[in-house]
C-alpha cells in the first residue's frame, strides 16, 4: 500500500519571504511526527506560473501550458496539503490564490491543514484559503497555526513557541485522518465504492478531466 501522501504548499513567492522557512519547519515536525508518511514541498516559486493563463477554465481539465502541466502533476498525487500562507490585506498572497485557480479536479476530495504567518498570525489569509479551497471541494480542518511576526520569529528565522508545536501536531493528526478517510472518494475500490457526489452537469468528472491530461501529454 502506497504511504498517504501531503504536499506543503509554500504559498509565498515574494523576495525576501519567510514562507520556506516557515515550511520547514512544519516539514521537520510532520516526518517526526508521522514517519511512515510522505511529505513533500510544493513551493510555488518553483513553478513559475504566470497570472492564470489558460484559455480554457479548469474545470475541463484541457491544460495548455507546460507550466500548468508540470502544476497538476504534482498536486494530483497528494492526499492532502498544509497551506503555509502569508498575510497580505486581510486575505492569502495573489500567488497562492492564483495556483488554486489553475486547477480543479486535482484539488477534489482532498484535506487541507493551514499555517498562517503574519503581524497578528494570518489568521485572516486562513479564513480566505478555507472559503476558496471549499470550492474546489477541499476539506480543511479545524484547527490551524498562526505564527505572530513578533513574537514567533527572530529576524526572518521562525522559532514558535512549545504551544504552535503543539498546535501543528494537533493540525497535522486531524489531517491525516481526513485525508484518509476521503480515500474512498478519490479512489474508489471494489471493496469500498465510489461514494455518491452531486455533479455539476457544466463540469467533467475527475477522471474525464485525468484522460483528456492524458491524451494531452500523448499528443505533446
């Protein structure tokens, strides 16, 4: 059995970010914590996506570009994700609102965890990453970290206090139980069905959406 599988997404691609940092430390914690677990960084800044270029929306899942391609690819396999965001103007960075936009069926039937990092912790960039993300059919749990810039950082370095470890481990457990018990949906089995999902008749299905990328990738 494959080990379940959640990409941290560096939600920050400004100069100067404390975004990575900030995302290995949750990296550090989440292999001690759960060791038989794969934990992968999906920083943005090395994806180097434009503002949403595609001409078609995403919901058909009829990727263009090589950037969107190269973007799917390595959300699709993910189970869940720890959004570790910034907080820009009460609401998550343009970069990580626009890596959500590019894609639909990869994001479906997932859990998401959330760090937010900010003068009063990003807890207002959280509120905004759960209200999108829903839309895309991610489940984001309860409870989250919010790292305050002053007192949970020295310089750009974050050293959180014993009560954010707590905090994340706490974050990290309800994810992975979710994660999990969305397996079904996202991967049906003849032992565990696929489970009934109202559909938007406007939209593909998820695997409509995995064989017109196929296609795509046979053509190219």
């Amino acid at each position: 059995m494959e080990p379940t599988r959640i990409g941290i997404v560096v939600g920050s691609t400004r100069p100067g970010r404390r975004g990575r940092a900030v995302a290995d430390w949750v990296h550090h914690l989440a292999r001690e914590r759960h060791p038989g677990v794969a934990f992968g960084m999906l920083d943005l800044a090395d994806f180097n996506l434009p503002l949403l270029d595609e001409p078609v929306p995403a919901a058909f899942g009829d990727y263009r570009h090589p950037h969107t391609r190269a973007w799917a690819a390595a959300v699709e396999p993910c189970d869940g994700f720890v959004f570790v965001t910034p907080e820009y103007n009460h609401s998550t960075s343009a970069a990580c609102k626009n890596a959500i936009d590019y894609l639909c069926a990869e994001w479906h039937h997932k859990a998401a965890g959330f760090v937010g990092y900010g003068v009063t912790g990003g807890w207002r960039a959280v509120e905004a990453l759960r209200l999108v993300l829903a839309e895309v059919r991610v489940a984001g749990v309860r409870t989250a970290v919010g790292l305050s810039l002053p007192t949970d950082f020295t310089g750009e370095r974050p050293t959180p206090a014993a009560h954010q470890e707590r905090s994340l481990a706490a974050m990290l457990d309800e994810l992975l139980t979710w994660a999990v018990a969305l397996a079904p949906v996202r991967r049906p089995t003849p032992e565990a069905p696929a489970l009934p999902v109202t559909a938007n008749p406007a939209r593909p299905s998820a695997a409509d959406a995995a064989r017109r990328r196929a296609e795509q990738a046979t053509r190219s």
